[in-house]
C-alpha cells in the first residue's frame, strides 16, 4: 500500500474513529490521525498522515500536538509520528490524561457546590443532600479509580478480560437484560 492510499476497511476504521472520539470529549482529526497511526504501524511523516487522510498539513500538525499532550504519540524523528501497538496502553494513556485534566477540579467544584447548599439556609436541605449524593459517588468512583491505578497493566488487563468472558457467558446462559439492545 502506497503512501496516502487506505483501504476501504481502514477508511471505515479510521472514520468510525474520528466520529467516537467527540462522544467521549476528544477532537475527531486527532483520533482520525491516531487511528491511521495504529493501523499503519510504522512511524509516518505528517505529509503522508495528511494526504491518507484528507487533512492538510496544518490540520495535522494540530491533531499531532493534541495527540501528544495527551502521550498517545511520539516523534521517531523530527517528521515522523508513531503510536504504540498496544491497545491497552493507548486506552491506559488517555485514561490517565482525563483523569489528570477532569477528575480533581470536577471533585473540587462538587464540593464547593456542596459546602455552599449546607451554608445556603435559604435553600431546601434536600438541594445538599442531592449534591452530597453526586458527591459521594464521585468521590466513590475517584477512589476505585485510585486502587484500580495500583494494579500493573497486565493484572488490570486479566481482570476486565475475565470480567468480559463472564459477562458475554452470562449473556448466553441466561440472554441478554431486558432493555438491552445488544
């Protein structure tokens, strides 16, 4: 396969990509551009990226700055761009970069918001009770989040793959929950 030519499937895997990516808050060209990276699996010059893609140089440019902020590509020299072949540390990657960027000011405002309803005595006291609720699950699941961080890669990727059998098992013994659409 020539520089800048995909095939159909890895069109369809590279735009499948680029339009996931803004449901989970993340710009669409730097997963198209990750996307592209990981099926090619060799490093590729950002004029290549572009011209496989559709994007121009510039836009690449962008999605490669974006792309490395969050460390899910790295230069192998001064134009060429690589990403890992590991799924799970991609995954582990952009997890740990949210994380960073979302989860301590989302803590904090809740927090604040619900120092401000208990001091609120104008207010009804189920508005902080209902805050505190939001609270306390997000400062459950920082938590788990924390002790799950503790887990090397492999055990955390044993875990969620048995975790994963068990379920698809249940699915077959038992059918899907009702109300599921898979």
């Amino acid at each position: 396969m020539s520089a800048g030519t995909l095939s159909p499937t890895m069109r369809q895997f590279v735009d499948f990509l680029g339009e996931l990516g803004p449901r989970w808050g993340l710009q669409a060209d730097p997963c198209r551009v990750h996307a592209y990276l990981y099926l090619v699996g060799r490093p590729a010059r950002q004029a290549d990226i572009a011209a496989a893609l559709g994007l121009d140089v510039d836009a690449v440019a962008a999605a490669l700055a974006y792309l490395t902020r969050w460390r899910m590509v790295s230069p192998a020299d001064p134009d060429l761009w690589q990403v890992g072949g590991d799924p799970w540390e991609m995954l582990m990657s952009g997890l740990e970069e949210r994380r960073r960027d979302e989860v301590a000011p989302a803590l904090a405002t809740l927090r604040a918001c619900h120092a401000g309803a208990l001091r609120d005595h104008a207010g009804s006291p189920s508005i902080a009770r209902r805050i505190g609720a939001v609270l306390d699950l997000a400062e459950d699941l920082a938590a788990i989040d924390a002790q799950a961080r503790r887990l090397s890669p492999q055990v955390l990727r044993r875990m969620v793959g048995l975790s994963g059998r068990a379920a698809r098992f249940m699915d077959r013994a038992f059918g899907p929950r009702r109300g599921d659409r898979s």
